[in-house]
C-alpha cells in the first residue's frame, strides 16, 4: 500500500472509532468505514486510485471525482467524508460540505513570493473548519 493512502485510512478509522465511541454507537462487525459515503477528488496513481480501491475494500461507498468533474458540489454535499488530493488551492470550499462532514486535504500546493514559498491545501481550511472536522495544510496527512 502506498504511504499516503494507508494514513489516509488510518485517520479515517481513528476518527470514526472516536465518534462511535464519543456517541455510544455500535458498528458493525468490520470496518467503521462500512457503508460510509465517501468522495475522493483525484484519480493519480499515487493517491487517488490506491486510496479509492482502499476504501472500497474496507467496505465504503465510493464516488471518484476530479478537479474537471462537472458539478463537484452535489457530488461532495452528499459525502460523509471528502478526500481531496489534487493540489489545486482551495479547490474545495464550505459550501461544498455538509456540516459535520470529514474532510482529509491531502492535495498540496506551492505558491512562491519574492522572499518565501508558502503551502496550501485543496481546501479552504478556514471556512470549513466552522462546519466540518478538517486536516490541516501543512501538518496533516
């Protein structure tokens, strides 16, 4: 398994290992990912098609977009959790999430300045961090 998909899903479980256990619910036998909607935005060989065929076999739904797929928005308001790995500044932003959605930036993007590079991530961390539970750029994944 490549190295960013396996953290990818090891944040996964844990985050919702602590939900279940935080709202005293009981999944069932198997992956706490069983039966959750999850939309991955990018299809590289690196990330997104190790990570898409990851969470399938741990039991979830999954819906494989782009940075060009045509309405991204319907598509990531119905997701439970969104992983967007396209390296595209906030490519996605809070009115894209369903509030107390998941988000996992993995997607990284340099701009540089005249005296320093900065990064970011596929999302706008700020906005969405008032709805949803989000992994920084940089420090994430």
């Amino acid at each position: 398994m490549p190295c960013t998909p396996k953290g990818v899903i090891k944040i996964i479980e844990w985050y919702l290992s602590q939900k279940h256990k935080a709202q005293s619910i009981k999944h069932k036998a198997g992956s706490v990912l069983a039966g959750e909607k999850v939309v991955v935005i990018g299809k590289s060989t690196i990330v997104g098609k190790p990570l898409v065929m990851m969470l399938l076999n741990a039991g979830a739904t999954v819906t494989v977009c782009h940075s060009r797929t045509n309405n991204l928005k319907e598509q990531t308001l119905q997701a439970d959790i969104i992983i967007p790995a396209v390296g595209k500044k906030h490519l996605l932003t809070a009115d894209m999430i369903q509030p107390r959605a998941l988000v996992i930036d993995v997607g990284i993007c340099v701009e540089e300045t005249d005296d320093k590079r900065l990064l970011f991530g596929d999302c706008d961390t700020a906005g969405i961090a008032q709805i949803a539970d989000i992994t920084p750029v940089p420090g994430g994944v």
